[in-house]
C-alpha cells in the first residue's frame, strides 16, 4: 500500500538489515501536525563522528592500562615530582639569607611556602590512586583497572593543569630572584 499524506515513515538498521515500518494515521495531516512530528524522528545507526569518538575512548582505556607509558607510569612520576618539589621548597626555606635584604627574605618564604601548599594539595588530591597504581601497590591489573581508567579520563587533566600552575609559580620565583640580584 503507497504511504498516505499522513502516515509516518521510520526507517532504522540493525545488525545490517534495514527495516521500514509505516505508521498509519486516520488522523487528517496538517502543517501544524506534520510540525509536531518532524522534531521526533530518530536515527538508529552510529554515525563516522561516533565511530571516531569511541575508538578514541577505546585507545585512551587501553593505553591508560599498559604498564609502561600507562597511568600508573603518569602517576608515580607525578609523585616523584611532587617529593622532589617538596624537598627542593623545604632546602630554599632553610637557607641563610641573614645578608639579603628583609623584602627579599619574606618574598621567598611566601612563595615557597605556597609552592609547598600547593603541591601537597595536588598530592592529597591524587593520593586516592595510590594503593592502585603507587610504586609499593600489589594490586593486579583486573584490581588496579578502574583507577587507571580514571586517572586517564579525570586527573591526567588535573595533571596537566598543576603542572602549568606550578611553572608559573615558579616563574615568579625566578622573578623575584632576579630582580633582587639587580
């Protein structure tokens, strides 16, 4: 039977076999109807756009589970960062700077003291990860793999935001170092 002015025509896909199915009304079609219908109509298939962004979520979930270049790798080197900063910051603070200028003294210790605070608030932030994927963690990849998942998706972001924080903190250190050797 041909299709009415007013019957609706829906069409979908599954597993390749394409499937029409017409729906017939005893209602008279209208232009104020068929507006009502139009928003409504769906499509079934996946797109190239939804191919592309799923093989990228497939290939961001596999490699944040390798063992070398993964997650864990990403957060144990974040660590190793973050002591080394901590250390570096806790140095700074006891040196003698008795013949430096006052203003110069308290410069340093501000900042270096909220370069600390700052790192250690990342630190706290990520510690959730460590009985995952911290360099003394015994858990498997099947224990582990929700962790590094979620590293990969939500703090390797956070990562790389610290990461341009604390460049810029300690480019004003360098400024304040320099200008007081001027």
């Amino acid at each position: 039977m041909p299709p009415c002015s007013g019957d609706l025509l829906v069409s979908f896909r599954i597993h390749h076999n394409h499937y029409n199915i017409r729906l017939a009304s005893t209602l008279p079609v209208t232009s104020a109807s068929r507006a009502l219908i139009l928003p409504f109509n769906m499509s079934f298939g996946f797109s190239p756009g939804d191919i592309v962004l799923f093989t990228q979520f497939a290939a961001k979930v596999v490699s944040s589970l390798a063992e070398q270049g993964g997650s864990k790798t990403q957060f144990q080197l974040a660590e190793r960062q973050c002591q080394a900063f901590l250390s570096v910051m806790t140095e700074v603070q006891s040196l003698d700077l008795s013949n430096v200028p006052v203003s110069f003294r308290n410069k340093i210790d501000e900042y270096s003291t909220s370069v600390q605070e700052f790192v250690k608030e990342f630190r706290d932030t990520i510690a959730h990860y460590e009985k995952s994927m911290g360099e003394s963690s015994r858990r498997g990849l099947f224990r582990s793999a929700p962790r590094k998942v979620q590293w990969a998706f939500m703090a390797a972001e956070d990562l790389a935001m610290f990461r341009q924080s604390l460049a810029a903190q300690l480019d004003l250190v360098k400024i304040v170092i320099q200008s007081s050797i001027l």
